[in-house]
C-alpha cells in the first residue's frame, strides 16, 4: 500500500464532533446527538503556574494526559500531580459572547509511574453541567481557582464583560 493511500485510511478513522444540529428533522446520521461546539476544555496547572485551552482534552488527549494510563482509584497515584479541566461553555446573548457554563474535574498525573487518576463518571458530569449553565469550582484549591479566573478575564476579556454577575463573583480577584 502506498504511503498516500496508507495516509487517507488514518485520516478516515479519526472521530469527528458532529458540529450541525441533529435534531432539524431529517431523522439521518447523529439524531440525538448532542453538539459539542460551544464548550472547551480549559487545563489548569497550578505546578507551573498556567491556564490554557487544549481541545484535545475532549478525547482524552491533552497535553497532560498523553502518554499516562489512567486508572479509578486515586490512592494508585499517590505521588500525583495535581491538574483540572475545566469545562468552558460559551454562549451568545444580547450584548455578544459570555461564560455560560464553567465546571471543573480533577485529575492526577505521575509521570514516573506513568499512571494517572481521572474519575470519568465526574468529567461526563461536569461537562453537561457546564452545558447546561451551571459553575462548579468551589472544590478546586485556591491556587487553581484564582488561575481559571485569571484566565477567564485575561483570554477574552469581552466574553469576561459579558459574563453573569454570579460566575464574576465566584473569581473576586480576577
């Protein structure tokens, strides 16, 4: 098989977010699906002292994430680095794009054991919460929270602005 052709068929295997409507009425491909496209992960690493958005984070594949194995039970990590993501929805309201949702998920990360700690079921959760409007971070140290809040008002300050006045209070000093 050539290399083109060997190309093409990885390039056909890759998973695709479904970003149209599923439910305009057509009954094909994706009917209750659910669109991803207005949320993003938001990484939060107190250890060096960063918040960033990393979309590979919607399957598993941030930066943090690559080349750990990642187990249920946190006590198996107990060396772990502490790290979130956070689960960013945007929305768009009357005076333009805001925060809609904002909801963070622990993880722990030990890349000498190449093992990590991430409770799947919370993410899942915490990415629908974020979807339907809800913020979720007062579990988060102190540290990481004032990050994310930095990092909210500093990436789109508009969007910030926008904001509701709950999200802006829950990030004081930001």
């Amino acid at each position: 098989m050539s290399e083109q052709n060997n190309e093409k068929k990885k390039k056909s295997t890759q998973f695709t977010i479904m970003k149209d409507d599923s439910t305009d009425g057509h009954g094909g491909y994706g009917v209750g699906s659910i669109s991803l496209e207005n949320i993003s992960p938001v990484i939060v690493d107190p250890n060096e002292e960063r918040a960033f958005v990393d979309m590979g984070a919607m399957h598993a594949r941030s930066e943090v994430e690559r080349r750990v194995k990642f187990i249920p039970n946190k006590d198996e990590v107990p060396n772990g680095l502490l790290y979130w993501i956070v689960w960013v929805t945007v929305e768009r309201g009357e005076n333009g794009p805001y925060y809609y949702g904002v909801a963070g998920s622990e993880i722990r990360v030990d890349r000498s054991i190449k093992r990590a700690y991430k409770s799947m079921p919370e993410h899942v959760n915490h990415m629908d919460k974020s979807m339907k409007g809800h913020y979720i971070v007062d579990h988060m140290d102190e540290k990481s929270k004032q990050l994310l809040g930095d990092f909210l008002k500093e990436y789109k300050p508009e969007m910030w602005n926008n904001s509701p006045e709950e999200l802006k209070q829950i990030f004081p000093n930001s």
